[in-house]
C-alpha cells in the first residue's frame, strides 16, 4: 500500500484541472459576501439572504440539468459549466470596473454558480465512473479529497491577504481564472468518449427528472447515507455564520486568530483523505464509512462551550481538527461507494438529486438557524445544531448492500 499508483495520464489531466478549480475557488472563499458588504454597504439580512438564496435557487435550476448532463457527454458539459463560471464571476471585475456592480448581479452570479457546481460535479462523477475501474476509485477520490483540503489549508490566506494588498474583486479574477484553466486541462485530456444512450430523445420527460431520487430512495443503504449526509452537512454549514458571530463578536477573536482555527485544522482533512484508502484495505469499507460517519457527528457540540482567549482558539482548533480528519476519511470512502452503488445509466442524475437536495437542505437550515440564534443568541443555537448531530449516526446504514441501485 505504500506504493503510489498509477492511474494514467488522462486521470492526471482531471486531477489538474480538479487542482487549479480548488484552489482557485479557495482563493474566492467567502468573496462575494465580502464584495457585498465591503462595496454594496449590504446589511446581515441582504447577506444571508445572498448564502441562502443563491443556493436555493441554484438548486431549484439544476433539476433539469440532472437528466441533461446524464444524456450527453460528460466532459464537454464539465468544460460549459467551468466557462460558464468564469463568465459569471469575470461579471463582477467588469461591472466593478465601470461603476455598475449591484446586489443582484451578486445574486444571479451566486445562482449561476450553484447550477453549473452541481451540473460539473454530476457530469465529473459520472465521467470518472468511465474512466477508471472500480478498484481505482477510492484511489482516485482519496486524491480529490486531499487536493480540497490542501487547497483549504492555504487559499482563504492568501486570498484574505489579497484582497487586503489589491482590493475585494482579486479573488474573483483568480477563482474565474482556475476554472479557466480548469476547462483547458480537461480539453487537454482528449480521447473519445461514448454517446450516451438516449442522446437523440426529443425532450426531458417527468420521470428523467426524478429519476436520481428514486435511485437514491429504493436502495436502503444509499438512502440512510443520503439523509444522513445532507442532514449533517446542512447542520455544520448552518451554523458556520453563527460561529462567526460568537468569535468575532461575542468573544472578540481577532481576524487572524479566526482564520488560523479553521485554516489549520483542515490539515487533518488532508491526513484523514490520504488515510482512507489503507483504513479501508484494513478495516473494509463499510466499517470505516460507518466509523468515520459516526464520529464526525461527535465534535461540534463543543464548540458551543468555547470562551475568550488562547483556551478558546486552542478548543475550536482541537475540535475542528478531529472534525475535519473524520470528514476527509468518510467523504472518498462515501463517493466511491455512491459510484460503485449506481447504475452507470444514472450516475449523473443520482448525484445531481444528491446535490440539488444538499443545496436546499443547507439553504432552509441556515435561514432557520439564523431566525433560531436571534431568539436564542448564537451559542444556544449551535449547541442544538450540535445536540441534533449526535442523533445523526442513527441514519447510517446497519447492513452491506448488494448489487447496484436501479
């Protein structure tokens, strides 16, 4: 297992591209409400209701783009989709530039990119699909894994000290410039790619649309791991703007230390995405999922007890440090099973209702938990959020599943 393997040189094209869109996007982090606050003057509720719409709507757009990208070639769709983000976000250095920038351009860019992510991902999943093995998947999103969380690790420093040198709209030209380069390295992978069958048929039928969620909802493991991914995440993301009150406001972090307690923790993302590959030729797949699932839960209740000084950032790197590593183990591991999972006739329309589903449970719990921390101050409502995720072990799956959904 200490060997590196090999998985060619047109995976070696997908990873680039993979590598330059992250930590480009990385660069961007948490650009647009900062463009919305530092030049639009935009309030806490115009702010939110940028997270919160952009990713609604976008889900809402994407329904249709499941059964599209599942009848057309994947990586022509991967490449659109990064052009199509480019355009979007090169929308804001243009309009900034000539004095005509609003807040529903940054609202419409938001949608945009919501769409064409959860577009690029279906078409990127079902692509890898045909591209490697089975026994090369884990490998392959193990590798995913690690270059996000390497990319976390150094990009919103960066960009936070770019910003601070050459203005609010450089992370913008650099994360339109990854996807950029990102559409040139998957142009660069070249290779034929089989049509789709189904290709010619003149319209999108009802059933195409919800035909992702029935895969998902008719085979028992897959639908315990979606209710229970979409559930967590939508918990943590959810309370990601309340923690940012209580640091920043309540307990006084500064800036810097701020930054620090969620850019260094994400180093265990990193260990934890190259660990799981020899946990699970070790352990089995299933255990490992269902261990690292479990444990993932675990950590953020203690965020809610975090107080003033050295102690405080010392707690919240501890515990976003086991958080992150359990995460960066469980995320490959799940990918790879979704993919082994689904038939390949319904992988991009399986992934985009996974996604669609994530964008808007995400989007409905941090528009509840903001309403929840106004009645009850930010620390009361992470501590529910936190309560709420011990619970969520309970959806895992009990049992091996057999064959494919669908």
């Amino acid at each position: 297992m200490s060997g590196r393997r090999a998985l060619g040189r047109r995976f070696g094209w997908l990873w680039a591209a993979y590598a330059v869109s992250s930590y480009g996007t990385s660069l961007g982090f948490g650009a647009l409400p900062l463009i919305a606050v530092i030049v639009l003057h935009s309030g806490p509720a115009q702010v939110s209701a940028l997270a919160a719409a952009g990713l609604a709507v976008g889900a809402a757009v994407a329904i249709p783009l499941g059964p599209w990208v599942e009848f057309r070639r994947k990586r022509p769709v991967m490449i659109a989709m990064d052009l199509t983000r480019f355009a979007a976000l090169m929308s804001i250095p243009i309009a900034f530039a000539f004095g005509w920038l609003s807040f529903a351009q940054l609202l419409v860019v938001s949608i945009v990119l919501a769409a064409a992510k959860i577009a690029f991902n279906a078409a990127s999943g079902a692509y890898l699909k045909t591209l490697l093995p089975p026994e090369d998947l884990l490998v392959a999103n193990s590798r995913f894994e690690s270059t996000m969380w390497s990319a976390t690790v150094v990009g919103p420093p960066l960009g936070g000290a770019a910003i601070g040198i050459f203005g609010p709209v450089t992370t913008v030209m650099a994360n339109a410039a990854g996807y950029l380069l990102s559409a040139l390295g998957l142009r660069a992978i070249g290779g034929s790619e089989p049509r789709p069958a189904g290709t010619g048929a003149p319209r999108l039928r009802a059933g195409d649309l919800l035909e992702g969620w029935r895969c998902i909802l008719t085979h028992p493991p897959l639908r315990r791991l979606f209710f229970n991914t979409i559930l967590v995440n939508g918990l943590l993301l959810a309370t990601e703007p309340l923690l940012a009150v209580l640091l920043l406001g309540h307990l006084k972090f500064a800036p810097w230390e701020y930054g620090l307690a969620f850019a260094l923790p994400c180093i265990g993302g990193l260990a934890g995405a190259r660990l799981s590959r020899r946990l699970v030729a070790r352990f089995g797949q299933r255990k490992v999922m269902l261990t690292a699932g479990a444990l993932r839960a675990c950590w953020p209740l203690g965020l809610a007890f975090v107080q003033p000084g050295v102690p405080g950032i010392v707690l919240v790197i501890a515990l976003q440090f086991g958080l992150v590593t359990c995460i960066g183990v469980y995320n490959p591991v799940l990918a790879t099973y979704r993919l082994n999972h689904t038939a390949p006739d319904r992988v991009a329309r399986t992934l985009s209702a996974w996604s669609i589903s994530g964008s808007a449970t995400v989007a409905a719990l941090t528009a509840v938990w903001g309403l929840l921390a106004a009645a009850t101050g930010p620390r009361a409502a992470i501590a529910i959020a936190g309560i709420l995720l011990l619970a969520t072990p309970f959806l895992l799956p009990r049992q091996e599943a057999v064959g494919v959904s669908g």
